[in-house]
C-alpha cells in the first residue's frame, strides 16, 4: 500500500457513516473521563499555549481574548487559583480596555474582563467597557469609519451591519449580556436583542438549522466540491458557544430568553447529526467528504456547548450524554503528552484543512472550556451507569427496514438470529447473526437474495426452519409480480450458510401483483407449511406445502373484499401444532374511514371465529372466500376512537390469542394515534387503549405508526416506538422516534424509554419467537417505504 492509498483510508475510516449502535467503552475512555485527567489536560493545553506566547502576551484581541475567556470558569470550577492569576495578569496589561467599540472581534476581550468583575468586583475593571459600550445603546447609525475604514456612507446601526459574520455572534453578545446583568442597565439587553435576532435573520438557514459564515443571500450559492451547501464547522462553533456563554446572563423572566434557548436546541439537534465515528466534526460540518480529516475549533466549540446545555438542563441529558461523551474523548485524543491541541483549523473565514500539528489559541480556550463543562457533567459517573445497563443497542446490518407484514422476519434457529430486510438499492437480504459462542462465520454476515430489485421496505423475507435443518427463506415484491420466490438455506457451525438457487412460484392471476410473506407449519396436519399473502385484487390468499416447500398447492383465496383497491391487512400467529390465528381489518385505514379489527382462527381443517364455530372449512374455502364481517368483531372502528389498523399478534399465559393494534382518533389525518391490546378471555375480546402513538412517519401514509410488539412469552411486556410520551401524548424532543418497554401493574401500564437518540427514529420492533427473545427493530432516517437510510439494531436484553 502506498503513503496516499494509506492515507486515503486513514481519512475514510473517520468519515465513515456513524453507526446508531453505541460504542463500548475502552480503558482510555475511562481514563479521559476522570476528573484528575480533565484538570491536568486542560491545564497542560493552557501552559503549553501560553507557552507559545511567549514573555509578550497579546492583548485585546479576538484570537487571546478567546483563550482567556475560559479562564475564570476553569479557575472557578478547578479551585486552581492559576487560572485567575493569569486571567488578572492579562487584563491588566490590556489595561482592562478594547479596541474599536464597534467591532464585534475587538469586543471580544471584555468576556474576560467582566467574569473577573462577578468574582471580585472593582469598578475600573469595567470603567473602560462601559464608557465605550454605553454610548452605543441608543445609536441608530454607523457612521464612516467607525466599523471599517473603507465605509463612505451611513450604514444603519442593527445587527447584520455590525455582527455581519457569525464569528461575531461569539465575540460580542456575551458581553452585552454580561453588561446588562452587571450595570443593571436593560438598554444593554434591548440593543443585545435588537442586533442578534437581526443578525440571526441575515446569516440562519433556518431548513437546515446551521449558519452560514456570512450574508445568506450570498453564501448559499457557494457549494462544495460535493454539490452541498457550505457550513463553515468553526463558524457554527462560534454561534452555539456564544450561545453557550450568553444565556446564563439574561433574567430567567427575560421574555426573550426562550427564544435564545430554542436556537439553541436547534442547532444542538442538527449538530448530533453530523459529529463523526470518531466523536469529532469535520471543518465543513454537514460535508465531511470534503475536507476530510477530524478539526478540534469547532469540535471543542461544540463539545463546550453541548455539555453546557445538558449542565444547564437547556437539553434532554440522556439524549446528548453519548454525543458530548464521544466528542471528549475525541478531544483528548488529540491533546499531544506536552499539551498541544492539534488538529486546529488555522485563521480563516470557511472551511479548511487542518493537520495534527497546527494548535491555536482559540481552539485551546474553547477546550479548555470543554473542559470546565465536563467536570461538571462527572462523565465517569455516567459511563458505569451506562455499563450496568441490560439494554444495549447493537448493529445487525448497516442498510436495511422492513414491513410488519412478513414474518417471521426474524428467527432464531441452532444458535443464530436470521434477520431479512430490504437494502435501500432495493434487494432483499438476510444478516446471520451469532452469538458470542458462535464461530465469526456467523458472526455477523450478510446475505443477498433476492435477483430481483425493487426499492421498497414491504419485499423483506420470511424465514420457518425446516425439518432437515435448512432454513426456508420467503420473499417477494410489492405489487411488481405474480409470484413469489424463495431459498432454502443450508446451515454449518463453522461455515457461513449456503443458499440453494431461487425459485418462482406464480401464485396471482389479476394484473395486481403478490405482497408480504408469511409462514406457518401445522405438525397436526403431518406438518404441512401454510404460506399466507396477499394477491389477487389486492385479496388476502395462501398455499400450503405438504413435502417441506418443494411444492406448493394452487393458491385459495381465504378472503374476499372487491375488486378495487381496498383489502384486509392481517397478521398471523401459530402455536406450530394445530392452530393458525388472524387478526385483521376491514381494508386500509386510509381507503376505510370504519376501518374494524376481526379475528378468526384455522384449526382441524376449517377457519372458525373466535368461539370455535366453523366459517368455511378449507374445502369450502376454495369456491367461496369469507368476508372479513364473517369473523369475530374485536373492535369497532366507527366509534370516537376511529379506525383501526393491525400490528402484531401472540398468544397469552393461558394460551389464548392476544392482539396489538392502533387506532386513529384524528381520522384521516393521524396525527394523533393510539396503540391498543386486545385480549380474549372467557368468550369474549376487551380492548385496552394503553399508550398514545404519536403522528404518522410521513404525510402520505397518515397511519404508519412507528409500531408496537408483543413478547411471546410475557403478556405483561411491550415494546412500542412513538414520537410521543407513551402515557401522555406530550410530544418527545424534535419529534424523533424512540422505544419504550411498557410494562402492566395493577395500576395499567408503565413506560421505560429505551432509546434516546436525537438524530435517529427508532421504528417498527419486533421481539423474536422462541429460545431466545431478542428484540429487533431498525433505525435511522426513514422518508416513505421508498427512501430510507437505516440499520438494522438489536438488544439481548430490554
């Protein structure tokens, strides 16, 4: 391999796609997250840089002005009186002034100057400040000159005139917030509002929640060499860090206030998103392609402000303790033996390289920073809490969603999980998932299967484990033809499997083609496997196989609802023995405004509703089809509670079928949905609404919930993913999707969030039948069943 082939996948391996899976934590991560290690990085970072500085420090500029801003809060949280002695030292021989008044980077210094004043008062530390300050309350022009030398005309005195640059949001505002809060004075505050909201206006994108460097009139043309969107990484830095150290200054009865905190929050939001496997963002935040190695300005910028905001309880702690905890570490990775922090972009107005020697004294103050936040923030703590936790996300495939459809889409069988999913490119596929007394064949491998593509998440197989070992593996497409296919999988211990060639199996005769997969053996039936989908017109069908799937009957068609595009969904359960079970519904809510919810059961070679009493025997069934009002009603949709829609089915401690559905109180809107469970007991189905739902996962498809699974061998466990809290409707931050475990006392159901991800919904879970109850689902960025880009996870333990 040569040096550049080297490098080149050194580069890659950091902006590679971050995984939703969580990281476990190493000795060196223990190691940079005691309190002893932050106090002596931090100060080996100050030393080394006032190292380079030399006898003759700068003075009342933005670059020191920056670095000493840390200073009195690392003083302060450290009880290391050398940090203030250094602070003081340095403000006296900037004799405690600024430069020009006017320029947002020459205010800088009076950070510095006014943190010192809260701790120790004396008023000729902010004489200077306020003599130059004060006189800018009440002006409404700039006058040539005074901002720039180049300016021939009045400009008018507001924000994106005067803090035109987003390093400007860094610079100034927390010294007219600091200001206000020391002279009593509410004109600091008034004129703080005014220009930064201006200010916001001329340089937010606010679709993309990130700052442009400059006039977004004008930046947003620029592109990079990639075709996005140029969002300078130190330049947000400096806006969420200004952030940062401004809101602690405002009155918590400020009427503004909230709004300073909610820019806050969004931008915290779409930073996650973009913070690389690594814990560190790159120098163009939303582009890593570009410039592609790890920048420590805006890394310790973001760093800062996040532990800051979790400190401060301006963010949800568990949704960002991972994120703050990763960038940290990231941090000290970079923080060479005699202090130097590298990986420092250089002085610039937009994105640039950055190399593992270049340190500068901006980015130091920002660490240092970073630093004060994390020993607040007591990481140590949080990461033995985190190790004790059973549930612990794992990655099963990186590309990959599903329908709840097609089943079983996941199975355990001789030692291993089998999880089918669609890729994004449209193929179905399988991962092989071992546990850890598995061989690495099985490790975690990937399968393709299906020879056909077709870019949607219904096409996702069916597995049912066959009496010769192999492993029978069912899928199709979504609508696009008439049959469907399938492979059987030979297994080893210590070989990865082997798929036999795919087969076809026309099961549709109409011009609409076959969906969704479902599998079912009757050993009472000699063993015969059942094979339940939909075809044609849209109509629910099944074949049966009575010599393990090397044929299959001529297809029957078990219910009949028209020839347009209505048609029942359904969900299965088989106890394996003797007895298949359906819950199902009247059509798709969005086509049926009373859209019911039935179940009827096959067992002894007829279909027969709830109590037993025959609807169709097979035979009957094949010249005339049942309707789906011929089963046993178990909810009305026509009530208030709206129409209903299936999601899983299992049987209960007593054997008896046990049923989750959702239901729609906002109609045809859904955006207000509920997850209910239905149980049958002593002749009769009750209904229980036990969660709020959420809003559907995108307008089109106004009932897609993010779904609800029951535990085959606990009826008092559920696992739901909602944008909601579960036992109140109040919507969860940014509306992201996240698991809960609900759990029946004598009291009704509790609720345990699982997941705490600000950037990835968390969707469609399923428990796996049998020996071992996993739980699965995906995650990830979810658009329509079209257009998705997620992973498959999983967890042992829930």
């Amino acid at each position: 391999m040569t040096v550049g082939s080297f490098l080149c996948a050194f580069l890659c391996f950091f902006v590679a796609k971050t995984s939703v899976e969580a990281q476990p934590y190493s000795k060196l991560d223990e190691y940079a997250f005691r309190s002893e290690t932050i106090e002596s990085t931090i100060r080996s970072a100050a030393e080394y840089q006032l190292g380079l500085y030399g006898k003759n420090i700068p003075t009342k500029n933005w670059l020191v002005g920056t670095f000493f801003s840390s200073f009195v809060a690392a003083s302060e949280q450290t009880g290391d009186a050398w940090y203030l002695q250094q602070a003081l030292k340095w403000s006296d021989a900037s004799e405690w002034d600024i430069n020009n008044e006017f320029h947002a980077d020459d205010v800088c210094p009076g950070q510095t100057y006014l943190d010192i004043w809260f701790l120790k008062g004396g008023d000729e530390k902010m004489a200077n400040l306020k003599a130059k300050l004060e006189p800018l309350l009440d002006r409404d022009v700039i006058k040539p000159g005074e901002l720039h030398d180049w300016e021939k005309k009045d400009k008018p005195f507001i924000g994106r005139n005067i803090w035109s640059w987003c390093d400007a949001l860094y610079m100034a505002p927390p010294v007219y917030a600091r200001m206000g809060k020391a002279t009593g004075d509410a004109r600091y505050y008034a004129q703080l509002h005014k220009l930064y909201w201006d200010s916001v206006d001329f340089l937010y994108d606010r679709d993309e929640q990130l700052f442009y460097r400059n006039s977004k009139a004008q930046t947003e043309k620029l592109k990079t060499p990639n075709g996005k969107q140029v969002f300078w990484g130190r330049g947000n830095g400096w806006v969420i860090g200004g952030l940062a150290r401004l809101i602690p200054y405002l009155a918590e009865d400020d009427p503004m206030r909230p709004k300073y905190i909610e820019l806050f929050n969004d931008l915290a939001y779409s930073l996650a998103k973009y913070q690389g496997g690594d814990g560190l963002w790159r120098p163009c935040v939303n582009d890593p392609e570009w410039h592609q190695m790890k920048e420590t300005t805006g890394s310790a910028f973001f760093v800062y402000a996040l532990a800051k905001g979790v400190n401060e309880g301006w963010l949800p702690r568990k949704y960002f303790e991972p994120v703050v905890m990763r960038g940290w570490c990231g941090l000290v990775d970079c923080v060479s033996p005699e202090g130097r922090l590298g990986w420092c972009q250089l002085v610039a107005g937009s994105p640039h390289e950055a190399r593992a020697e270049d340190t500068k004294d901006y980015g130091v103050g920002a660490f240092i920073l970073a630093g004060v936040e994390m020993l607040k923030f007591q990481p140590l703590e949080k990461m033995q809490a985190e190790i004790l936790r059973p549930f612990k996300p794992r990655s099963v495939a990186d590309d990959g969603a599903w329908t709840w459809y097609n089943d079983e889409r996941v199975v355990f069988h001789n030692g291993v999980f089998y999880a089918s999913y669609v890729k994004s490119d449209g193929k179905t596929a399988l991962t092989a998932f071992g546990l850890e007394k598995m061989p690495s064949a099985h490790a975690r491998k990937e399968m393709v299967l299906s020879s056909r593509e077709q870019k949607d998440d219904h096409n996702n197989a069916a597995f049912l484990p066959l009496k010769d070992g192999r492993l029978l593996a069912c899928y199709g497409t979504h609508n696009m033809t008439k049959s469907f296919y399938q492979r059987k999988l030979t297994l080893s211990q210590w070989k990865e499997a082997k798929a036999s060639d795919e087969q076809s199996f026309e099961v549709v005769e109409t011009k609409r083609g076959l969906s969704y997969q479902n599998l079912h053996r009757v050993e009472d039936e000699n063993g015969r496997i059942y094979n339940f989908f939909r075809g044609n017109n849209f109509n629910p069908h099944f074949v049966f196989s009575d010599d393990e799937a090397e044929s299959w009957s001529k297809p029957i068609q078990l219910i009949r609802i028209g020839q347009g595009n209505d048609r029942p969904y359904i969900k299965y359960a088989s106890n394996g023995r003797n007895r298949i079970d359906l819950l199902y519904t009247d059509g798709h809510p969005r086509i049926c405004t009373q859209n019911n919810v039935y179940h009827m059961f096959y067992s002894d070679g007829a279909f027969r509703r709830s109590d037993g009493s025959v609807i169709r025997t097979l035979e009957e069934l094949k010249a005339d089809p049942m309707t789906p009002e011929e089963g046993t009603l178990v909810f009305d949709g026509s009530t208030p509670n709206g129409r209903g829609w299936v999601w899983d089915l299992e049987y209960d401690s007593k054997g008896q079928p046990f049923g989750a559905f959702i239901s729609s109180p906002s109609g045809q809107m859904g955006t207000d949905m509920r997850y209910w469970t239905a149980r049958f007991s002593d002749g009769r189905w009750t209904c229980e609404q036990i969660a709020f739902a959420g809003s559907n996962l995108y307008p089109k498809e106004q009932h897609y919930a993010g779904g609800i699974a029951l535990h085959p061998e606990n009826d008092q466990e559920i696992i739901i993913a909602a944008d909601v809290f579960p036992d109140s409707g109040k919507p969860l931050p940014k509306r992201v999707y996240q698991l809960f475990k609900g759990s029946k006392t004598s009291r009704g159901w509790t609720w345990e969030q699982l997941t705490h991800d600000p950037v990835n919904n968390h969707l469609r879970p399923v428990i796996v039948r049998g020996k071992e109850n996993a739980l699965f689902w995906f995650a990830g960025e979810y658009r329509r069943y079209q257009e998705y880009d997620c992973e498959i996870m999983m967890s042992m333990e829930f």
